[in-house]
C-alpha cells in the first residue's frame, strides 16, 4: 500500500466532521428507558395487519421497487391537514427530510439557523454540506425572540416547535411574527405537534416561506419503521423531490404509515393517555417536589432536579442521571448547553415506567451524597 489514506483524500470538512450522537439505544433487558421520546405504547395493530400483507401479498412483493413518490401516502397525509398531495412529501423518517431542506438551502455562503437549544441533529446536517451555523440563545422565559429571528441573516431557519430539549411550546401568532419579519425559509420542526395546543399547519396558506416538518415516531408509535413528511408550498416540495433518493420510503414503510394514519381513533386515546400522565408529573415535581419544570406540550419533560440540600446546577443533575442509570432507569442529560445543563429530559413513559421513574428519583433524594 502506498499514497494517501481514505481519509487524507477525502473533503477537508467532511474530514472533520463529528457525527450525531443518538440517545442510548440499550441491548440488555430489564430497562426503563425513558430516554429518546418513544411511544410507551405499541402501534395501531392494523400496522402489523398492513406489513404482513405487504410482506405475504403477490400483488405488492418485496421484489419489486416501492413506489418512487409514495403516492397514496401522499395523499392521505394531505387530505389528513386538508391540503393537497403536491404540497406533501414523506421521508425516511422526518430526519430525512431536514438533510434535504438543508441540501436545498444551505451551503458555503447561505447560512443556516436555529435557537439554542434545539434538536442537536441540525448542525451536524449543516456540517455535513459545509453550511455555516447561526444560533439564537433562549432562556428560561422561552419566550422567541423574534427580532433576533428575523434579523439572523439565515437563508434557513429550523424551529423546533414544541422545543426539544425543553418541550415548550411556542404559539401560531408567535410563529407567524417570525413568517412575517424573516425573509428566508421557515422550518418549524413539529416532532412533538400532537401533544400540543397550536401548531403552524394552517399557517401554510398565507406563507410559501414555511415548511412544516412532522414524524411518525412519537405519536404514532413507529420510530423503527422510519417515515415523517414535509408540508410546503408545491415549489418547495419541487425541490425536495429532486434532491432527495429516489426510493428513499421502502415498501413496508409506506404501507405501515397509511394503516396508521388511517387509525386516528386508536391515537387519539395514545395521545390522551400521555398527556395525562405528563400533566400529573409535572405537576407532582413541580408542587411536591419543588423542581422547576418547563410547561410541557410534548411527550416528554424537561425538568431541574433539586437535591435535599435545595441545591441545582450540572453536578446536581449528573448525580441524579447517574443514580437514575445505575437503577437501569434511562432518561437524557444535556450537559453542554447552559440552559438546559441542570435539567433532566424525561420521556413520557406507561404508568409502570414512571412508577419505577419516580420511585427512583425519590430514594435518590435519600441518597447520601455521591451514593
Ligand atoms: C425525534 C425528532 C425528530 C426525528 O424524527 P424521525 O422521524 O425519527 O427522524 C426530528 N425532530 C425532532 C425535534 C425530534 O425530536
């Protein structure tokens, strides 16, 4: 062997690119892993019913290529939001479609931005078309601040509303005074729009700059099976269509997607039944156990552990994490952003789950220090 390595001929910015870091994904059993926003119930059974048609079925073998545009699933996503299927396109899974909005929109020279915090995965598809990243700080009012917004100088702007990691929700009137001062593109990220009061989608008709972008992974219960969608003007899904894989929804995914959106009855009751559990912890840390927790519109809760000696902060949070894993109890630590570096992200798992949860967090307060 002789010359250069792979890695001396790849892209100088691909060479230094960090990727991703998703939530722990644990292999052994005896879990309670509340840690990356899964549904803690299972999905509609008429997905299962729909796969193995799919998978047994002459008619639609898994011989044959699935449909390049995901056609009907098109379809019942627009007639879902009242739109029409020119204004929808699906990916694999709702990531897909933001590496494509950024491939669209950003590169050298035309900025992407977002608010500090936010989902993390942004910057790293910035990086990987060698974009430059503007941030917009939040704090603790999680008020959006607008003026910074709109004055940010992004070609792109992603929103992710309700926010993660905090799971704060921002208004349509707040969301449409960005639509009105930004001159670029506005994603609002709705992962987490189920679970919460507003959402933009009927902003969409009054503003070609917006896209809306929403999973199949938390509501619907179907983080495995891969599929979210944008909706946009029909310019705009144009241009996603021309970037994106050809074949990039497989077969037993489209399928699995139309059954589910076809049951919105069964996850009316899913959606219901988390938020319940959700409000009743909120309100038990904040009132009982005086920790201060962001209102919460998703299916998590991002909460600031306080020790029994009334103390918060990174240290105090990390003690709590770590008490938490070594009862098997997953949830999430943001350690590398001040403001949510004291604060514990809480999936929003069954009755069980929390049970176990807080019974946890509970022996932790009794816990001698560094127990
Ligand atoms: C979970 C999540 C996604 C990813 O969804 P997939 O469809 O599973 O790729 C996107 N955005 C936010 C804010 C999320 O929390």
């Amino acid at each position: 062997m002789s010359g250069k390595g792979p890695g001396m001929l790849s892209l100088a910015h691909v060479a230094g690119l960090h990727a991703y870091t998703p939530g722990l994904q644990p292999s052994g059993s005896g879990w309670v892993k509340l840690n990356t926003n899964e549904c803690p119930y299972p999905p509609s059974p008429r997905v299962a019913e729909a796969i193995a048609r799919e998978v047994g079925g002459d008619a639609a073998s898994l011989r044959l290529y699935p449909d390049p545009s995901s056609s009907t699933l098109r379809q019942a996503v627009a007639s879902m939001h009242g739109l029409s299927a020119g204004q929808v396109c699906i990916g694999n899974g709702s990531d897909d479609l933001l590496n494509l909005l950024v491939r669209c929109f950003c590169g050298p020279g035309a900025v992407a931005a977002f608010t500090k915090p936010s989902y993390s995965l942004y910057p790293v598809l910035v990086g990987i078309q060698d974009g430059t990243c503007t941030t917009i700080p939040l704090d603790r009012t999680l008020r959006l601040p607008v003026a910074e917004i709109a004055a940010s100088g992004a070609r792109i702007f992603f929103l992710t509303s309700p926010n993660a990691p905090t799971g704060a929700g921002f208004t349509s009137a707040e969301i449409e005074s960005v639509l009105e001062a930004f001159p670029g593109i506005l994603v609002v990220d709705e992962a987490y729009a189920p679970f919460a009061r507003e959402n933009a989608v009927g902003l969409l008709s009054r503003h070609r700059n917006l896209i809306v972008v929403r999973t199949l992974s938390k509501a619907y219960a179907l983080a495995g099976i891969r599929v979210g969608y944008a909706l946009a003007d029909p310019e705009t899904i144009g241009l996603l269509d021309r970037v994106r894989d050809s074949y990039n929804v497989s077969r037993l995914s489209q399928a699995a997607a139309i059954a589910a959106l076809g049951d919105s009855g069964y996850y009316a009751g899913v959606v219901e039944k988390i938020k319940a559990t959700r409000d009743s912890y909120v309100e038990r840390w904040v009132n009982r156990n005086g920790w201060f927790t962001f209102p919460s519109q998703s299916n998590f809760i991002c909460t600031e552990p306080r020790d029994r000696e009334g103390r918060t902060g990174l240290a105090v949070a990390r003690s709590a994490y770590d008490f938490l894993f070594s009862r098997k109890v997953l949830v999430r630590h943001f350690p590398s952003d001040a403001l949510t570096a004291s604060f514990l992200r809480i999936s929003v798992g069954s009755d069980d789950e929390m049970l176990v949860l807080d019974e946890s967090l509970d022996a932790w307060l009794k816990a001698p220090p560094n127990a």
